[in-house]
C-alpha cells in the first residue's frame, strides 16, 4: 500500500515528545514489511534542514488564498532505509522563535488554526494527486495537529475518483486544538462541517474532533486507554463520539526502535551492556557511577537511582514525586530529574535539589544524551501519571533495566507488571505499579521499591524480565497494515 502519514514533528528531526519518536519509527517499520510508506511535514526550521535533497514538487493553494510550495526529499536514519518526505514550504507560517506550537513567551500562536490546517490541506491535496508521481491509498493523521486531512479528504471524494482510506491516531486526548468559531471561514470547509456531527465543540472549533468523527479508522496508542477515553473520567468531553465511533477505534501499543534505544549499542552510554539471562551488566553500573559524578551526586552504588524524564506537569504525577523526596531520601535513595513544564513545578524541584545537591539533581529543559544516559544509569523510572495513552517514559526503562515505577493506567497498565510474588515465581514481573492517585499509594510502592533493591537477587531476576519484555515494531506494524486496510475496505 502506499501509505501517508501526517505528523508535526518527527524524530530525529524535531522533537518535543513522544509523537515524534513513534511518526520517526511507524514509516520504517512499515517499509520493513513491504509498505511504500512516506511522511507529510510542516516546513519546521529543523526539519527542513534534515530533509535531504529537498526538490520542488508542486505550488498549491491554501483554503484562504496564500499560496505555499511542497517540495519532496529524503530523512536519512542510521541503520535503516532513508524516508521520504514532503515538507511544506510556508516560511511565513513555520519559521519562528519558540517551540512549534508556542512563541517566546509559551502563548499558542494566533494563527496555530492556519498553520495546522495547512498540514491537514496538504495532504489532502496529495490525497487528490498533487503529486503526479504519487498518490496515497492511506492516508495516516497523527493528533489534532494532523486531525483536519481526514475531515478534508471526506468532504473531496467524488463517487469517480479511488477511494483513499484515513486512519486518524491520538497519542493524547487531552490536547485537542480548539479555536474559536470565527476562524472557520478560513478552512476552506463547507458549512455542514461546523456542526455537532463534525468540528463544532460547545460553539468552538475542535481539530481532534474533526479527526474523530471523519476519520475511516481510529487508532489509539494503548488498549486500555483505547477503553478509558469511551469513559467520562477521560474522555474530555469526546467520550460520547468515541463510544459512538467504538466499532471503527482500536489500540495499538507503541513500540521502541532498537536502533535508538538499545543499552547494547548506544553511543549516549560511557559502557553498553544487556542481559542474557542477567549476565553483562557491568555496564550499567558504570554508567550509573559517571552519571552521579557528572550530576554532582555522592557517587553510592548502593544507593537506588531513581530517575524522571517528563513533562512537568501534575497530569505526569509529578506533584506525587516532590512530595514522596523526603521518604525517598530518607531510605537512602537519589533522585535525578531531567525536563520542563509548569513554572511552580520546575522552581519547587529546583529547590529540592538547591537543598540536597547530592541526592536530588535537576536539569530542566530536554537534551537527548542526558536521557539516554539517564535511562543506561536509573535503577527505577518513575512515571506515576494521572492518564497516559502509552508513555514511551517507561518502555525505555524497560529496556535498560531501569524498572518503572507506575500508576494502574493507560499503556502504563499494558505495559509494566507489579512485582507480586506470584508475577515473580512466573517471570511476568517487570516493576512497581499502584492503584490510586495519591500520595500513600504512590510511597507504598517507593517502598517496595526498595524492599526488592535490597534483595539483590530477586532485583536481577525482575531487571532481566523487564529488559526481554518485546516492544518490537514489527508487531505494531501488522497492526497498523490491518487498519489500512479496513479503512480501505479491503477487509
């Protein structure tokens, strides 16, 4: 099949989360299996320094007259086949200060309605042969950045032309992108589509919405939170479409690409290692013991390494974990933080280091070494998130033997297994998991933590089941090639 997927940033390229690292994998584990798979990209600074070869393609214009370029090119990624990409080339729209979707000063851009439903436009009109050498069968939407080509794409088919199937994916219900009602006129969409069957929220637009309710397929990125967001605890005010549309909505885990995240072989560590049946992880204390010294910690190999790499933010739990310090610290153990979010956040955790500069270390911002070297260091990764569609935090843990300390939730709850004695005595056990949203379930499981650290054989054996758990792309994508072709109604 040939294959479309539309993201807004893709690793290793542009990241600002996990979105980018699964629209990164998806298109390579697709052409693993036989696929003609492409990716669709906003002409982002550091993308389009990343695409290689970038040629014109053809001139298009927007829904509100400007017209804007599609140039073609190619991602070159180690190890694995180069991607094609289309990349738009609207400097006016992408070349900014700021993160992609905020400026200087974290305010939303303005005009974020114009130039998201520009990427939804763009492929759409590939969708309808802009490019006269390639046309879609698929066309893949990741989150509401992405969400309007499937609301395009509808409101184009003519009964003459192939069908084009879409797949809309949502890595996290939460961010929906609502605009005011005024800006519809700009989309370039008939008026039935601002209505309650369509983009119309509560007398706004919403760009997730539109995804939803257009959308042939829906996929989301874990089987439980797949069942959460039918619920009105975490449906976000969509649960109702969602459990209308529950018939055309799936799961499907998120995998980790082994050529990016493997302790074996990454040149973020001072030592590789991995774990035949325990053995050759020698590396791993290694990289613990220059990762306490590079961060300022007493450098104990005995003392437990517990490690964050997160969005600071209180959907992430991450109050839980500023206000469990005191009983991490009290048993012994460190703590070493690398991330951003919310300035009290950020400015409380600061402080806590300030006070215990060899216990507690801080980095805020993102640097991609540092969380490789965090994960090939951490004995435990904590992600005790009120939600998670999947989290990527605690697969990478997984992987390097960092055991993941979780909340009953999401793709937490599908991925890691609670250190039971029975999960234990069958080898199932992979980390710590808790039930409730608060602070005593939350130490509970700190201390269990702790309990099995220190019976240092069962922390080898649980270390090994976590680091052999499968998060192969290769499953995923024979999942994802089965939705494509229902959306096609191939099967």
């Amino acid at each position: 099949m040939r294959i479309l997927q539309v993201s807004a940033e893709l690793f290793p390229l542009l990241k600002t989360g996990g979105l980018a690292d699964i629209a990164g994998a998806l298109p390579i584990a697709l052409m693993a299996e036989g696929q003609d798979a492409r990716v669709l990209l906003p002409g982002f600074p550091a993308i389009v320094a990343g695409v290689r070869d970038l040629v014109p393609v053809a001139d298009f214009h927007a829904p509100w007259g400007e017209r804007f370029g599609l140039r073609a090119g190619h991602i070159a990624i180690d190890g694995a086949p180069p991607i094609p990409a289309y990349v738009i080339d609207a400097p006016a729209l992408y070349d900014r200060p700021g993160n992609p979707y905020e400026d200087t000063a974290r305010q939303p851009y303005a005009d974020n309605h114009r130039r998201f439903a520009l990427l939804g436009w763009a492929a759409a009109q590939l969708a309808q042969g802009l490019d006269a050498a390639w046309q879609p069968e698929v066309v893949h939407a990741h989150d509401w950045h992405a969400a309007l080509a499937p609301v395009y794409i509808a409101f184009a088919r003519q009964a003459n032309q192939p069908r084009v199937g879409t797949v809309f994916t949502v890595h996290n219900l939460a961010y929906q992108g609502i605009f005011a009602p005024w800006h519809f006129a700009e989309l370039g969409l008939p008026a039935p589509a601002f209505h309650i069957n369509g983009l119309e929220y509560h007398g706004q637009i919403s760009f997730m919405k539109g995804g939803l309710y257009f959308a042939d397929r829906i996929t989301t990125v874990s089987p439980t939170y797949a069942l959460e967001i039918q619920t009105p605890e975490q449906g976000c005010g969509l649960d109702g479409l969602l459990r209308q549309r529950s018939g055309v909505l799936s799961g499907i885990l998120n995998a980790v690409d082994d050529k990016v995240w493997n302790p074996a072989a990454d040149a973020a560590l001072v030592q590789g290692y991995h774990t035949p049946e325990g053995r050759h992880m020698a590396g791993k204390a290694r990289c613990k013991a220059v990762l306490q010294h590079q961060l300022g910690l007493a450098e104990r190999p005995d003392a437990p390494l517990f490690i964050l790499v997160s969005r600071l933010t209180e959907q992430k739990g991450l109050h839980l974990v500023l206000g469990g310090i005191d009983a991490l610290l009290a048993q012994g153990g460190q703590l070493a933080l690398l991330g951003s979010g919310e300035a009290w956040l950020e400015e409380a955790f600061r402080q806590r280091a300030a006070a215990a500069p060899q216990s507690v270390s801080v980095t805020i911002g993102y640097n991609e070494t540092l969380a490789h070297q965090l994960f090939g260091a951490g004995d435990v990764t904590l992600v005790p998130s009120l939600f998670e569609p999947c989290g990527l935090t605690q697969m990478y843990g997984l992987k390097y033997g960092s055991l993941p300390l979780v909340r009953r939730v999401g793709g937490l709850a599908d991925t890691v297994v609670d250190s039971t004695l029975e999960d234990m005595a069958s080898g199932e056990a992979t980390g710590f998991v808790f039930d409730r949203f608060d602070a005593d379930d939350y130490e509970r499981a700190l201390r269990r933590a702790f309990a099995l650290y220190d019976r240092a054989p069962d922390w080898r054996r649980v270390r090994g089941h976590a680091m052999r758990r499968p998060a192969d792309w290769g499953t995923a994508a024979a999942q994802y090639i089965a939705v494509y072709q229902q959306a096609l109604g191939t099967t």
